[in-house]
C-alpha cells in the first residue's frame, strides 16, 4: 500500500463557475485526501493524496 501525492494547477475559467464544488462532490466516491482552492492569480490549486489506483 503505497500513497502518491499530486499536486495539480487549474487555468482558464475555472473560479466563479462551481470548480472547485464539482471536485469535491466527485472524492466521497474515492479513498483520496487533499484540498482545493483559489489561488489570487486566477487559478486554482489541487492536492490530492491516496493510492494511486484512486487517484
């Protein structure tokens, strides 16, 4: 059982439009822990950590 980490910025049109909701409501389905936010320059950052079949 190995963990992996990734560590993911999201460009484009991706704050004020329900991103960062979608991702979440998508991760109760997997074994994955992490976070999602806002970055001030516009993009949004993910940090997702879990086996790499669930990633």
């Amino acid at each position: 059982m190995s963990l992996v980490r990734v560590h993911v910025y999201y460009s484009g049109r991706v704050q004020g439009v329900g991103f960062r909701y979608t991702v979440k409501s998508l991760v109760p389905g997997y074994d994955v822990l992490g976070i999602i936010r806002n970055l001030p320059d516009g993009r949004v950052e993910l940090i997702a950590e879990g086996e790499q079949t669930e990633l």
